[in-house]
C-alpha cells in the first residue's frame, strides 16, 4: 500500500491504536523508500541524478511521522493517568 495508502488510512482509523498502527507502518514504508532512494544514489544508476534530495525528503517525512507517533502516545499515556487519579 506504500505510506501514502497508510497515511489515508490513519486518517479513518476507527480507533487511536488503529491509528497509531497506521502511523507506524507508513513510518516504516517511509524509511525503506530512502533505504532505496540512498542505494540509487550510492549505485549511480541511469537516472540517479533524479531523486536527488528525496532521500533526504523521506527522511523529514520519517521524522514527522515518528513525532505524531510519540505524540498520540503520550497523550494516551497522560490520559490513562489523569483517569487513575
């Protein structure tokens, strides 16, 4: 489905941990298109010279994603504790 799919689907999760689930799998998609955006570059193959900077974009976007997951967790977590006092 790729991270773009997932990201559509985080969108409608029908829960928060469906939601962060989501968030997960479209980090991990993320992170191994600049695994293969990097290999294209080290490699020099015909048309590596295009997806200059993508690897780094995919990178940020990696970046992003892992924060909103951290996020999402957190709240969870201070929600969980304000409901135990």
């Amino acid at each position: 489905m790729g991270a773009a799919g997932n990201l559509d689907e985080a969108d409608e999760a029908s829960s928060t941990a469906d939601f962060v689930n989501r968030m997960k799998i479209a980090l991990r998609e993320t992170r191994e298109a600049r695994l293969w955006l990097r290999a294209l570059d080290r490699c020099k193959l015909s048309g590596h010279d295009r997806v200059d900077g993508l690897a780094q974009e995919a990178g940020e976007l990696a970046a992003i994603f892992a924060r909103i997951v951290l996020n999402v967790k957190r709240r969870v977590e201070e929600e969980k504790a304000r409901r135990q006092r």
